[in-house]
C-alpha cells in the first residue's frame, strides 16, 4: 500500500488536495434549506448504508420470522396494521372535521386532499448521541420533503423535520428538549406550548395556574405554530401540578406510544376541528324496566326533572292533564286551567307519560283517558318515592296520572 | 523533423526544470491577484484578463513538477477566493487542477515554444472555465449558462497576453 500510494504520488496528493478544498467548500456552502453541504454530503453518503443495513437486518429478522416461525401471521398481521393505520386516520378525519359533512363527501375529500399530501417514511437510524431525540427516516428531498414539515402516526404527532438530504431526512421528536408546537386541550380548548423533556414524557407550558386541566385530558395541535395542522392528537395528560404563575403539566405524547417504524410526513397540512370532549353527564344505557309480576302494576318510568323550566314545565303540565286541558288547544279568551289547583306533593315534579294504548283503551274520542269517565275500571297503589295513581283500562295497559288532579278536573277539554 | 519539432519532442528528455527565487514565486502570483482586482476598477476591459490563471499555467508549465503545479495552483486559487463573494475553495480547485495538468504536460514537451505556449494557454484557459461552470453549478447550484463563444474569444486573448506575459517572465528566471 505504501509503494502503491509512493508510486502515484502526485495523484495522491492532487487528490487530497482536492479532497481538502472540497470539504472546506462544504463547510462553508447551505443548501437551499440552509443546511451545509458537508452535512448533506455526509448523511447522504451514510444513509445509504443505513438503509441497506437495515434492509439486511429486516430482511435477516423478516426471513426468520417470515419463513421458519410465522411466515403467514406476520404477514397478515403487517397488512392488518397498515389497514388499521389507514382506518384510523380515516375514522379520526371523518369524526373531526367532517362531523357535519356528508360522509361520502368527507371521505372523497380525505381521499383527495390529505392522502395525496403526506408521504409515508421508514424510520432507518437515529440520530448520534446518547440522549438523542432525533431519526432518519428513508424520505428525502427527492420525495418532496421540506425541512420544518410535521411527522405524524395515526396515533398522534411525531416530530418534524428539522434537515431534508436528498434521500433522507433528520426528524426532531416531540421529546426532544429542543422542540416545541402550539397545543389546545380538548375539553376546555386551552392553548399552552408542548416541550419535550429529553425523556419518554414532554410538557406544556404557559398555561395558567387558574386553568382547569385534569389528569385524562386530551392534548391536540393547536396550529398556531404553522407546524402542525390543527386538531392533530398530541398527548393525554398525566399529571397537573399548580405553579405559580403557570402550571406544570405533564404529557406523554401518543405518536411515540407503539414505538416508531413507520411514519407519515406531512407534505402540506390540512387543519382539521378539535374534536369536542364528551360531556360529563353524557347519557348512559338505561335497561328497561322489569316486567310486572303477578299481581303487579307496570309503572312507566318517570324521567328525572332537569333544570327549574323543566320542573315548571312539568307542573303546567300536570295541571292541564288533572283539569282535562291541552295546552296549545282553544281558541283565545278560553278558559285557561288553574294554575293554583293543588297537585299532592309526590305528583310535583313527576313527569306523567301517556300511554297510546290507553288513549286507545279509553274508547271516547276526543275525551282524554285520564278524565274521570275514561276510568271505569281504577286500582290506586300507593307506592314508595313514586306517588302515582296506576290506571288500568280492561285490556290492561298501564297509564299513571297525578292522584289528587285526577279527582278535581272539573272542566271538559278545550 | 526541423530544429522547432525537435526541440518540442525532446523537451522532456532535457529536463530542463526552470528555477526562481523565492520572492519571484510569491510576488508574482500575489502581483497578478492584486492585478486583477484592482486595475479593473478603472479599466473595465482588464477584467477578462485572467492573470493568476496565466501565472499558474507559467509555473507549473515550467517547474515540470505535478506536486510543485498543484500546489502552486491550490495557494494562487485559494488566494483569488479569499478576495472573491464565492466559497473558499472554488478557484482553489480549478487552479489547482490546471496547475497539475500543466506540470503533466511541462513534463512531456518542450513549452518554451511560443506557439505551444500559445495552444497550451488557450486550452488551459478554456479547461479552466469550464471547470468553474461545471463546480458552480454542482457545488453551489448556481444555475448560469456558459458563454462558449465568449470564452473562445477570451481564451484567445488570454492566450496572447499570456504569451507576452510568459516571455517577461522568463527573465525572472534563475540562470542555469
């Protein structure tokens, strides 16, 4: 090698020579996306020995896996997970930003407007350094990638791209102590900062002290960062300690949660809407009730009492029905029922819901069930919480009315 | 074969490697950069004279050392970048590369010729363009297009003041 390199000396130092002047034009030029040639030239020669590295250790993993132990359940699996990906982007776009819209329209506008736009990337190395935050994914410039374009999973953002070589890019993570987005919670829509911490979690800042966040919170792009779309998932919350002047918030991000493979980079963003919150009093499956023994009434059941309108609406009601009135009924300068008639305690507040099998049972059109002729046949039962008189008409069916309106409803419907 | 032809095909057989001393190797070269950026300020028309380029092709043409050549070449281009807008380095190469084609070719025939001093300086002119379109549009991207009727021309004119420039020169040569 030394009598090679003696041999040919003045080829060899004409070629460091040039070697010299062209690393120290490197250092000096930036590409178009400021980043200097010598970091391009660098990760382009490097990536493509990432890559086919880790195809070889793929391929190597993948051949074991593939043909000696699960040939045909990885590969289910893989497909499987790729159609999950795309159902869960699908189903997040269509329950996001196309509440309102018509499903078949939402999804030609997914199709048409945000697949097109994003480009899916292999994770192939990560970045030097112990506590790096950093990938290479296996999407350049050559594939459209730009620097500062969002990375995101299925499950929520990844990072961005901080560098874009011509067959590589450098995405920062979410965790990276160096990143930051604009966040909003979902459940009060407050605006705060996501960091990373260097480690598996990040936070958000600038939030106030007197904001309510809670542990479960739910946090998504914001969009004010011109990074990320809006309505994007970021993280749920995981602990809230109140700070002066601003609380410390901590959250693990969603993107990374399964690990980090394949990724998609976001070619141009697509604002969706946050998703509302569930309300805390959203209605729950209520069983129907049990049917009656023998022996037994059936009671309808009685639906809870909201808001003092809903009470006071269900009084006015419980006149008209004791004095036989419909309201809405009659012409102007009719008699309106009395709304001083005294209604027994338990029937205050208790919403009485005809039955059309009574209405029917009555026999007498035009004459409500629960007046006092439409009842031939009465049976009072007195029951616990529940104040209600029990009509049943002869073919059976259950009716429940106020006991004393019942007894004084003088006046014929109007 | 005539005297001239003969002189031109045995050129390397004599081995004939000029010597100068070394205030000429470092005022010459520093002279012909301080040249070309300053007297085109007020004559225009001097700045298609390439005069470091000419210097380069004259030392490493007679040094008929490629080591000697490249390095030469390397010192006067990276000089000429100092003073340049663009990246150090980008004439630095260029020369650099002239300057050890020449030495090649100083090794090989007779350039005390007038004439092959005149080819010579021409081509490496031309070679010398080129190379710089060709560095600025892979290295920095620079999308200019190449003038190549424009650079025969100068290339003759450099060839000729180069020609006039090599024989004054040589009287700053050491004496055998």
């Amino acid at each position: 090698m030394e009598t090679l390199l003696h041999r040919h000396r003045d080829k060899t130092v004409l070629v460091l020579v040039i070697f010299a002047q062209l690393v120290l034009i490197a250092v000096q030029v930036r590409n178009d996306q400021d980043v200097r040639m010598i970091r391009v030239w660098s990760v382009t020669a490097i990536t493509p020995l990432a890559r086919v590295l880790e195809t070889l250790r793929g391929g190597g993993v993948g051949f074991f896996r593939n043909y000696i132990r699960v040939q045909d359940a990885r590969e289910e699996n893989r497909r499987l997970q790729a159609e999950l990906d795309r159902l869960k982007m699908e189903n997040r776009f269509l329950k996001t930003e196309l509440s309102t819209a018509d499903r078949a329209k939402a999804l030609v506008a997914f199709q048409q407007r945000y697949q097109p736009k994003s480009v899916a990337a292999r994770v192939i190395a990560t970045g030097a350094g112990a506590n790096s935050k950093v990938v290479f994914v296996d999407r350049g410039s050559g594939s459209g990638v730009e620097k500062g374009m969002p990375v995101v999973t299925p499950d929520g953002i990844v990072g961005k791209v901080i560098a874009a070589y011509p067959t590589a890019s450098e995405v920062m993570l979410v965790t990276d102590p160096e990143f930051a987005a604009g966040v909003v919670s979902q459940k009060n829509h407050i605006a705060g900062t996501l960091k990373g911490e260097g480690g598996a979690n990040c936070k958000v800042e600038y939030v106030a002290s007197e904001e309510k966040i809670e542990v479960g919170d739910w946090f998504y792009t914001s969009g004010d960062d011109r990074v990320f779309p809006r309505g994007f998932p970021v993280g749920v919350v995981r602990s809230v300690r109140s700070a002066s002047p601003y609380k410390e918030i901590l959250v693990e991000p969603k993107g990374l949660e399964h690990g980090l493979e394949a990724v998609l980079i976001m070619l141009e963003g697509l604002h969706q809407v946050i998703p509302e919150a569930s309300p805390p009093n959203a209605p729950v499956y209520l069983a129907p009730p049990p049917p009656p023994g023998p022996g037994e009434q059936a009671v309808q059941p009685s639906g809870p009492a909201g808001t003092d309108a809903d009470r006071l609406r269900q009084r006015y009601q419980q006149l008209g029905d004791a004095q036989g009135h419909k309201f809405g009924e009659g012409l102007p300068g009719s008699k309106p029922p009395d709304f001083n008639l005294k209604l027994p305690a338990g029937a205050a507040g208790q919403t009485p819901k005809p039955t059309q099998g009574a209405e029917g049972a009555s026999g007498q059109a035009g004459e409500p069930a629960n007046s006092p002729a439409a009842a031939p046949q009465k049976k009072t039962t007195p029951r616990t919480g529940d104040e209600h008189a029990v009509d049943k008409p002869a073919n059976g069916a259950a009716r429940s009315r106020p006991l004393a309106g019942s007894q004084s409803a003088p006046s014929p419907p109007q | 074969m005539n005297e001239s032809g003969d002189r031109i095909l045995v050129g390397n057989q004599r081995e004939q490697v000029s010597r100068f001393r070394a205030r000429v190797l470092l005022f010459v070269p520093l002279a012909a950069i301080l040249f070309q950026v300053y007297l085109p300020r007020p004559f225009p028309f001097l700045g298609y004279l390439e005069l470091p380029l000419l210097v380069t092709i004259y030392f490493a043409l007679m040094r008929r050392s490629q080591i000697g050549g490249l390095f030469v070449g390397a010192l006067i281009g990276l000089a000429q970048d100092s003073l340049s807008t663009k990246p150090v380095g980008m004439f630095g190469i260029v020369k650099t590369l002239v300057g050890y084609f020449a030495a090649s070719v100083g090794l090989r025939i007779d350039v005390e010729h007038p004439f092959i001093r005149l080819v010579l300086t021409f081509f490496f002119y031309f070679f010398h363009q080129v190379l710089y379109w060709v560095l600025s549009r892979g290295l920095l991207g620079e999308q200019i297009a190449f003038e190549i009727r424009q650079t025969l021309v100068l290339g003759l004119l450099n060839a000729i003041v180069g020609v006039a420039v090599f024989h004054f020169l040589d009287k700053l040569r050491e004496p055998a």
